[in-house]
C-alpha cells in the first residue's frame, strides 16, 4: 500500500481523480500481479487506481484466478465486453473527473477511444508519461534484494552451460541450451533474446545468434539475463576456448579497465555522462573511442531497459537505490568484439557490484 | 512490388501523400523485412511509404546490414537521433502534405511527439487504422504455401514431442521441450506461448503450463504454434496417456463433430457467424453450449491473430484466400478441457483443411 499511497500522493498534486495503469511492469510494481501481455493489444489487464479508495484491476475471465490470488490489495473485475463499456460504467460511479492514463502505453487509435467514451460522459482524458516509472527508477531493499537473486540465478545457468562449451556447437545451439536451463533452474522467462556471437559475429552490439559454429580462439560475446520473482538481470561475458592471442588479451584488458573506472566513478551525485566518460576514457586513451559505439549502461528492474540510462546525453545525477548495468565493449567489424558487463546499485559513497562471476574478466 | 502498388492506390484514394508503417508485421508483409520488435517501444524499424518514388525503410544502424539484405526494394536510411529528426529532415524534401501514421501501432505519447514535429512543417498528420492489415487478410498463393509448411512442420514438431509424451513429466517440462523442438527443427520461434494443460488444469481455455505432473486417463490439452518464414500456424489436440473412459470419448466425438461441421460450413460468402454457429449448434444440443466460451476461430498470417474472427458476433462474409483456426472446445470445471483446432482455406466451394495429423482426432 506504501507506493499506492505514494503515488496517490502524485494524483492528487496533478489533480487526477483516476489513473489508468497500462503498462504491464507498472501494473505488476503496484499490484503484484504478474501475468505479462503478449503483445500491447493483448493486455491481461489494467488498473484503475481512484485518488481514493479500494484500487481496481480490471480483467477478463482467463485471468480472475490467478488476479485474485496475486493482486490482493486490489477488488477484481471483469470486463465481457471490453475494457471501455466497464470505464463507461464504473467512472461515473466513482465520481471521476479527470481520469489519468499512460499516454506512453496506450496506442493512438485506443486513447481516441477512450476520450470519446469519457468525452460523452463529461471526463476528461489526461495524457501522462512515466509517473509511475518514475517511482520505480529508486528500489527498495526488498526490490534490491530480488534483483540480486536474479543477478546470481542467472551467473548459475552462466556457469552451467560456459562449462559445456565446445568448439562446433552453434551460436543458436548454446543460445537454446542458455534459455532452457533459465526455464528449468525457475525462472520465469529470459528477460531478452540470449546473444550469442563468435569471432567477427561479436562486432555487432546486438548479433542475432545464428548457425556459425564456435571457434577455438576467437572471443565469444554471451550477452543473457532472466527474470525470477519479476526482477530482470543482465550479464555478459566474452570467453575464448582455448588460448586467447595477444591481441584478445591486450582488448579484454582494455574493456575491463573501462569497466573498472566506470564502477569506481559511480555514486549518488555522479552524472549518467560522468559515469560513461569514466569508461570512455579509457577506451578513448587507447585509440579505440570510436570502436565503442553504445552508452555504458542502463537501468534494470522490473523491465530489462529503464531509467537512468549512462550515457553521453543523461545530465541527470545518479540517486542511491539506482540499479544499472556497467558494459562498456570495443567492436571491431570483421574481427569481433569484446564486452563486459555486470550490474551494480548506486550507493551513497560507490556502487556495489551485484555479480560474483569473474569468468575472463580478469585475465 | 505488387503489393506496394496496392498499397499506393489506396494512399491515392485517401489523399495521404506518404504513408509511415510501424506495425511489425505490415513492415514484414510490404518489405520482406524480418526482425521483430522486443516491444512497441523498442522498433528494428518503420517503414515509409510515399505515393510514388523509392519507398524507405527507416532504422538503426544495429539493423542496418540485415535491412539491406532482406528489404531489397527499399532504401535503407538510418536514424542515429531517432525517427523524429529523421523525419523531419525527409518528409518536406518528398514534399509531404498529409502523411498517414498506423494509430492502431502507434503509441499516444510518440504520436503526439510526431504531429508536434509535422505540424512546425505545415504537414497534416493523418491517423489511420488497419489499412495495411485489410491487405493481409486474403492470402495470396505463395502466402499458402508459406503457412502450409508452417502448419506441417509444427505437426512435425507435434508427433515426435507426443511420442515422447510419459506419465509424470510437467507440463512446463512437456511446452518446453516442444518449444526446444521447433527451434531445432529450424522454426523462427513459437507463435504463441505453448500451452500444455492436463485434467482439470484445461478447464481454463489459455492456461499456463505449470509443474502439474501428467496423469493417465486424463485429456492433456496440447495447443502449440510456430513461425517459418514469417507465417504461423496454430494446432490443438487433445492427448490422453492410456485408455480415456467413456465420458472423454464422449465429450471427444462431440468436439470433433463440431469441428467437422463447422468444416463443412465453412466457404467464401458464408459470415463468420455462420461458421461459429454451426459448432456451437452442435455442442448446444449436447446439452454443453454454455462450456464452449470461446469463439470458433480467428484468421492466421504473419500474425497469430488476425482477422477474420469466426464467432457470435462477426456478420461479414468469408472471401477465398482468408486462412482460419477451427477450433471449438468444451470445458468442464474440475475436470477438464477438450479443444480440436486445425487450420483451413477458405476456398469458393469450401474449406481446404491444411493439417494431416489425425493423433486423437477420430477416436
């Protein structure tokens, strides 16, 4: 009730009477409930969330049970007809004036919808962006311990699979053998497509893995991360079977010491682009600047990408409770690429590394 | 370029000088081009359309080289400050007026952003809805044979999984394997998430596998999808491990008669009213109408659901070329489901059924 409190606490600043919760993460973070939306037309259901008063989540048949077992602050209801005949009903009821809703989850043609039905009832539709994003962006202790559970879990399957690699299984074979044992060790799903990329494969930041069979010798970028009680991690390691050359040896160095700034620059106050320079820097000093074309890192959640990003545009100073991701990389077309990441919260005096997994980090 | 024509003739009609596509699988469907979007926020792409000249596939440069390998009559042009300044930059050069936007694929947010950027250019941001999607829904040839091949290679996927199928094993153990299976066998990814639901779990038309142990003599609803070349397809069975009784094979034949009624309803000028009514006639003087909840069916293409809808409330006729599920069920609380579905053309004499697996169809 703690952040339905607070974000009432919003509503009633922005004088909204209502707000209506899309977005799937956003849904869980207030409710609990976990069912997740195939696609944003198909959405298992949302939150009605008066300034006052019982919350509402707002479903269809397939979902009353697991709704009612998991969203227990909240009264369910059921929609027959659709989404917009129940508002049409319940907001007159209600006495709501002005309804809020997530302009940056709703599809165009859905928000039309919605404000002739209001429009006609003498409600207004107000567009919001990311007031409840917002509040997740800081996590909790309990959010930061879930999250380190996921972080670990996920360095286990790491471990499990990096220990059955051999040369001539495909990139695709691994990424399969990687997500199925996330499934079978409890996770609830990957919380991305697992890359795996050989040799000159790793030169693209988001290499789709393929048929191209693994090679003694040449970096292996394996990027992966799963989602456990909701909570998403995020990892990669690049490793080499067999003996890596001078010149893999002389790069991963590089990678690490970016990584190792950027970790060691990271801490409330810091901007997003301060910690990015920390690791650019680096990477810069050694004539490869231009080799490392994506930001240091991202924040991690309930959704796998959220805020803050770091980054050469993000001005905005890191606050502690922050979850990010430190993954510099150099990337070099036809030969491939290296990059290190591991996920880290921002506190008060540094950043504690959740990862435990040193796997060729420190070579 | 066939398709494009068409495309352009209806842009003509509207008076929209260009039209910009975000919908993943109309960009698929114009273009050839095959990524997939993680999210509706995070797009490999959009497509711009203009009434005449060299259309545009507009993306990143992550995408870059897999763009220009598939969507070979398009020009490729990258956005490394995002959509918008892109756009704003193209649409006065093309001499853009009215440029149409997919409101049914477009977040509220992004198109407000969008017809603030337009606007400043004097240029009309028009919404509209399923253009592209209207295209889709009568298959052309090549579509068939497309999603025939789908349509086998899952029952391929199907019989090795089912003889494999053993007392004990979970439901989640028996989706993912039949998951791990299609990737294997060379499937883009499944369609769907594969539902495996034993006894009394498939009572619930869309439930989720979970670590329920398979049991003898009860019915174990399979229904399971996957993507070859871009197309679905989407098969139910109904498995029992050992002997079902007689009250399974009653509620089996009766399914199945529906099912083969509704198939020989089913052709081009019949509504999809009509079609639906013709199972549930069926299911409705056994006594059971109010088990069967669900629709008959829906359309399948590129996407797992499109139209047209076979069920109680669509009035529009079927035309040749559309390809549906026909896939009635009935479910008893406590005891369990029983849903047949296959797929079929929609044919001017009738209704050409694309599945050759017979596995506990005609008991």
């Amino acid at each position: 009730m703690e952040k339905l409190n607070a974000l009432r606490k919003t509503l009633k600043s922005r004088k909204i009477d209502a707000l209506l919760v899309t977005q799937p993460e956003n849904r869980r973070y207030l409710s609990r409930y976990s069912a997740t939306d195939s696609s944003i037309s198909e959405s298992s259901g949302v939150l009605l969330i008066p300034r006052s008063g019982i919350p509402f989540l707002l479903t269809d048949s397939r979902f009353e049970l697991h709704a009612g077992s998991e969203a227990k602050d909240f009264e369910i209801m059921l929609y027959p007809k659709g989404l917009l005949p129940l508002l049409q009903k319940l907001l007159p009821r209600l006495g709501v004036r002005r309804l809020g809703f997530e302009s940056h989850y709703m599809l165009h043609a859905t928000a039309r919808k919605l404000s002739a039905v209001t429009g006609k009832l003498g409600i207004e539709s107000v567009p919001l962006v990311g007031l409840v994003e917002k509040m997740r962006v800081r996590k909790q202790q309990e959010e930061i311990g879930k999250i380190e559970k996921s972080v670990l879990l996920n360095e286990e399957v790491f471990q499990e699979v990096f220990a059955t690699l051999r040369e001539g299984q495909t990139e695709r074979e691994v990424a399969m053998r990687i997500e199925n044992t996330m499934l079978v060790k409890g996770a609830e799903r990957p919380s991305f497509a697992t890359i795996v990329a050989g040799g000159p494969n790793g030169a693209a930041p988001h290499a789709v893995p393929g048929s191209r069979p693994l090679m003694r010798g040449e970096p292996i970028i394996i990027d992966m991360g799963l989602i456990l009680d909701g909570y998403c991690s995020d990892m990669t390691r690049t490793v080499v079977l067999g003996t890596p050359d001078q010149k893999t040896v002389d790069l991963f160095r590089l990678v690490r010491k970016a990584q190792l700034a950027a970790t060691a620059r990271i801490k409330a106050g810091v901007t997003g682009k301060e910690a990015d320079r920390a690791a650019r820097e680096v990477i810069t000093e050694a004539g490869l600047g231009d080799k490392f074309g994506h930001g240091l890192g991202h924040g991690v959640g309930l959704a796998i990408h959220e805020a803050p990003s770091l980054n050469r545009r993000n001005g905005k100073k890191l606050q502690t409770g922050m979850i990010v991701t430190i993954e510099p990389g150099v990337y070099l077309p036809g030969w491939g690429g290296i990059r290190l990441e591991n996920m880290g919260v921002v506190e008060e005096n540094g950043c504690r590394v959740l990862n435990r997994d040193t796997t060729f980090l420190d070579l």
